[in-house]
C-alpha cells in the first residue's frame, strides 16, 4: 500500500542505486576513529538527513580488520528495530568505504551521562527497557553485540536509546575507554578468563549499565586494570545508599557470576522497578511499517 512506498520515498537509501560521495552534501564531522571519521550528511535530491561513516581502507587492511567490517555490514543491514541504529546502505571508491547510516541526533549517551552526572530511576529503567528489548531481538537474530557500553549507545530525536557500532572494534574507541584501563569496565567475568562465551555476556553489560547510569560510575571502576578484573572476577561491588531497592535487586539478579543463572533479558523486561519506572515511547512508523521494510 501507499504507506510504506511512501516510507520508501522519505528513506531513498533502500533502493538498489548505486551511491557515491557526489549524491551527498557533507557537514560537520560528528565523530573521529582510528580508521575514518563521522560526518553528518544530507542527500541531494530529498535533503534526506543521516550520518555518513567513513572507513580507510589502508587502515583498515593494516589492522587486518576488512572481514570485520563486511561483518559488520552483514549483520547490520538486516537489523531492524526501533532501538538499534539502523544502516541504510553502504558503498565505496577506491580509499574509502562509506556507511550510510540513520543520525541520531541527540548524540553519545555517555556525554549527557557526564554532563547529567547521573540519571534518575525513570529515564534508567527506560533504557533497560530499550536495551533489553534491542538485544533479545539481536538474540533472536543470532547476533552478541559483546560491547554494550554508554559509548556505543546513541540517542534518537526523543531521547530514544539506538545501540550502535556492531563493528567490535572497527571504530574509534570513545573519550573515555582509551587506555585498556578504561575498556575493561563492561567485560563478563567469562570473558576476563577466556572461557566461552555466549549471549549472557549482553545480559551482564545490561547490569553495568544499569548501575552506571544511576551511580554515574561503573561498578567495578578501579584505579588500575588489574583491580578492575579481580573486582570483576569476584563480583565485589557496592550500592550507593541513595540507590532504589527496586533497581539494586535487578542489578543483583543480572550481576551473577555465572551467566546461565542471571536474570534473562525477558524478565529484566517484566521486572517490577522497570515496569514501574520505564517510558519508552516507540516511533510511529516502527509498529505499522516494521513488517515490509
């Protein structure tokens, strides 16, 4: 019917056109990486707006990272859900590989974490919310992001939570976590040992995430790397007193050492403080369209 033609024509990325660089005007730049830059974009014929992200291939091919990108292209252009970034199309010449991907407007989680300090029970649970929600489709896809972190979470127009950078590594990593010190924060103990890993790993960043938004720091932050993994690696972390009871239970029953004994993302979903605080609010064209797009 008309309505998702229509939808075709305010999206024209999804046609099978042939892209370059000449179809787009080119604005600020909204993020710099290790392999290429960010920018802000608008396509020519509809001033359609999106973020264009712009991979080098030498340095890439120097990482030995070129199978992880095509990865990340498979795997992102066919997620589809309110609260994952969505990737339009992608094309390149001969330096350069160009993502087309939506723009989310209001930016970095992490930075309006800084500016915020810390977030109050409703906007948190919220997040839950959309998060939880994100990654059991991801789940259902057969897809482990493995790097939830306040970095790699985007906002929409709304306030709306877009889980970004499917690229495990293909990008920058953010201000924060440069040193390895910092990139530690969010890893599963299963991890820190090596031991294999499976789709719980997405569960326990969902916990981290949880507290860090309502803390304003992580939980298992350490001076040093080392103290970070054995804090980890025992579980040892302690609420802050001003913390809601509802939100330490759910963070107690996702931090558990072992992964197939922490709360499963469909109950974090229906868990009494996230029921009660959340407000997500789903795009318009999400419940009609999603099915034929």
């Amino acid at each position: 019917g008309a309505s998702h033609c229509s939808l075709f024509l305010t999206i024209p990325f999804l046609c099978r056109k042939m892209w370059g660089t000449a179809d787009f005007e080119f604005g600020k730049p909204l993020g710099k990486g290790r392999f290429g830059a960010v920018y802000l974009a608008r396509e020519k014929t509809t001033h359609f707006i999106l973020a264009l992200k712009v991979i080098f291939k030498s340095s890439l091919e120097k990482a030995q990272l070129e199978h992880q990108l095509r990865r990340e292209i498979e795997i992102l252009s066919h997620l589809r859900h309110p609260n994952i970034l969505r990737m339009y199309n992608y094309f390149h010449d001969q330096t350069r590989i160009f993502l087309m991907l939506e723009y989310a407007p209001r930016g970095e989680l992490y930075k309006e974490l800084q500016k915020k300090k810390h977030f109050d029970d409703i906007r948190t649970a919220t997040h839950i919310e959309e998060i939880s929600d994100a990654l059991m489709y991801c789940h259902a896809q057969k897809v482990i992001h493995r790097d939830i972190k306040p970095e790699n979470l985007l906002l929409g127009l709304r306030g709306e939570l877009k889980l970004a950078d499917f690229g495990w590594s293909v990008h920058a990593p953010s201000l924060r976590r440069t040193t390895l010190c910092g990139t530690t924060d969010y890893l599963a103990p299963e991890m820190i040992e090596g031991s294999p890993h499976g789709e719980n790993v997405d569960v326990w960043c969902v916990g981290v995430l949880c507290y860090e938004c309502l803390a304003g720091y992580a939980p298992f932050e350490a001076p040093t790397r080392m103290e970070t993994f054995r804090r980890i690696r025992e579980v040892n972390f302690a609420f802050p007193s001003w913390m809601s009871d509802g939100a330490r239970d759910l963070i107690s029953k996702v931090l558990n050492r072992t992964p197939s004994l922490r709360l499963p993302l469909k109950e974090i979903i229906v868990h009494p403080w996230v029921k009660a605080n959340s407000r997500r609010i789903l795009p318009p064209v999400y419940t009609q369209v999603s099915s034929q797009v």
